[in-house]
C-alpha cells in the first residue's frame, strides 16, 4: 500500500478525474460474467472508450467494450454495446450513467 493511499485510505478506483460529464449510457440489462459485472445498454450522449469511468450508485472502472460478439475501440452515440467493468456497480434496468474520464 502506498504511502498516500495509507494516509488518505482512499480508494484511487473510486475517483474521478473529471467533473463534468462526457457522456450518458442508459442499462438496459445486467449480466454477470464471472466475478466481473457486464452491462448491456445503449450510449445515450458522448464516447465512451476503455479507462473511462461510469457513475451510478458508485464508480467503476470500463475495461472492455464488445457490440456482438467483436472486441470495439469504442462506443459512440446510439451504440448498443456490452460494458465490462472492473468493479462493481448498483444498477437495475433503464438506469443512466454518466460517463466520465479518467
């Protein structure tokens, strides 16, 4: 454990870089994959790529992005994509997200 993170006992996962939000993503379904938690919806505003944040009832990390069964760089607007996330969320359906960078 670093030094600040012992002083401060924060946890770096749960922060956000940004204050204003990039995007909006709106769950249509929750899957489990694993330990991991998957969300499947639609991207309502902006771009979301890998490393960005989403925010709902916490803050978790995106780590991949996949529209059918194909790996994506990114998401755009109207986009119905798979969000992996590293970390867990509450969510339930048609909850929005707001994305953030990170």
């Amino acid at each position: 454990m670093s030094f600040f993170k012992r002083i401060f006992k924060r946890d770096i996962h749960n922060e956000i870089a940004s204050r204003n939000p990039i995007g909006k993503f709106r769950v249509k379904k929750e899957l489990k994959s694993g330990e991991k938690q998957a969300l499947l919806g639609e991207v309502l505003e902006g771009v979301i790529y890998p490393g960005y944040k989403l925010k709902g009832d916490g803050v978790a990390l995106v780590r991949r992005l996949k529209q059918g069964d194909k790996e994506i760089d990114f998401a755009v607007e109207y986009d119905e994509v798979v969000i992996l996330l590293e970390g867990k969320i509450r969510v339930k359906e048609n909850d929005i997200l707001e994305v953030y960078q990170s």
